[in-house]
C-alpha cells in the first residue's frame, strides 16, 4: 500500500512539474512571438511617387534661340506659359499631354526690328525619373503639333512666317516635392517655307495632385 502511494505521490509531481515547464515554455514562446512579429515601421510616403497618381503641372519657361548669344542684346529670345497633365504610369514612367502659348522674338531686318511670332503647341510628354521619392533627376521628351495664332515678315518675306508644325522639345531637370526646374531645347516648324526654329530654355513647373 506504501509502494502504491509513494507511486501515486511521484506520478502527480512528475505530471505538475512536466505542466509547469509546458506552461513556461508557452508564455517563452509568447513573449518572442509578440516581440519579432512586431509591425514594421511604415515608410514615409510622397504625392509624386505612387503608381497612378495624377498632377497637373503648371509653369512656364524663359529661353534665348542662340546660347553663344546668350549675353548680346539682340539675342533672339522666347518665352511660353501653359500646363500639362500627368500620369505617373510606373516607378520611373510618366506620361502627360499638355499645351501652352509661346512666343519666339525674331529679327525682321538684319536685326534691328524685332517681333515675336506666337504659337500654340499641343503635345504629348514622356518622363523618366530616377527611383525614390523627395527629390528626382529627370529627363523627358514632348512631341506635337504648333497652331499658329500669327504671322510676321522678317527680312521681306513673302509669304509672311508662322509657325505652325512639329513640335519636339527636350530636357533634363530635377524634382523637389512638386517643383521642376528643367533646361532644353524647342524646335517649331516654320509655315509655307522648309525651315524650323530652335529656342533652348530654362523651365520651372509645380505638379499639384489631382488624386
């Protein structure tokens, strides 16, 4: 009957001890669980990084048509306002369409007359950007077509310019929270006469975020 007991005795201390640990090792268990799957700390965000996001830019540029020149008063010089909508179409991919009215200043008579002749340019834009967000580097390309909105005769000429045709324009800029500062060049077919224009620039926008 001793013998039984003591048994007895032994197996329940046995059993108790054995829970014990079991319980020890469970709340080990869940004290690391809680500490290594605590969550990540979020990554800070940026209204012109996200994929689909939509900006509409709004700026304008300053340029001269000869850069040699660029410090001779009788420099051809241009001038554009406008704005462009904006897709961003994957990290570094955007793509927007825009217009803008643009104005060119020419010499009319061996350079002493000056006048401008305005257009209206309707194109599309593609930007690539540097990965990241906050601040950028960028390139991008614009292509389309000018409407003319009036004609002037430089040098006596017959039948009076516009410029009216393909449009292309190039840059390389860089992108701080929304502002783009940008230098390139234009280039706008002249009408009736086999001939085109080139201005280079310097181009500041801001993209507001229109989602």
């Amino acid at each position: 009957m001793k013998k039984l007991l003591i048994s007895l005795v032994l197996v329940i201390a046995v059993s108790l001890t054995a829970s014990a640990q079991r319980r020890t090792v469970t709340r080990t268990y869940k004290s690391k669980c809680t500490y290594t799957t605590s969550a990540p700390r979020p990554r800070p965000s940026h209204p012109y990084n996200d994929i689909g996001e939509i900006r509409l830019h709004i700026g304008g540029e300053l340029g001269v048509g000869d850069p040699i020149g660029l410090f001779w008063h009788k420099t051809p010089r241009h001038y554009s306002v406008g704005a462009m909508a904006e897709v961003q179409a994957g990290r570094i991919l955007s793509l927007g369409l825009g217009t803008e009215f643009y104005g060119s200043k020419f010499s009319t008579d061996n350079h002493y007359n000056y006048s401008y002749i305005n257009t209206v340019p309707v194109y599309g834009n593609i930007r690539l950007s540097t990965p990241g967000w906050g601040t950028k580097c960028y390139v991008e390309a614009r292509i389309g077509y000018a409407i003319p909105t009036n004609q002037i005769n430089a040098y006596g000429s017959s039948p009076a310019l516009a410029a009216k045709g393909f449009y292309t324009g190039a840059g390389i800029g860089l992108s701080c929270f929304g502002n783009n500062l940008s230098v390139g060049f234009n280039t706008i077919d002249l009408d009736k006469i086999d001939d085109a224009f080139t201005d280079f620039y310097i181009r500041y926008t801001y993209a507001f975020p229109l989602n």
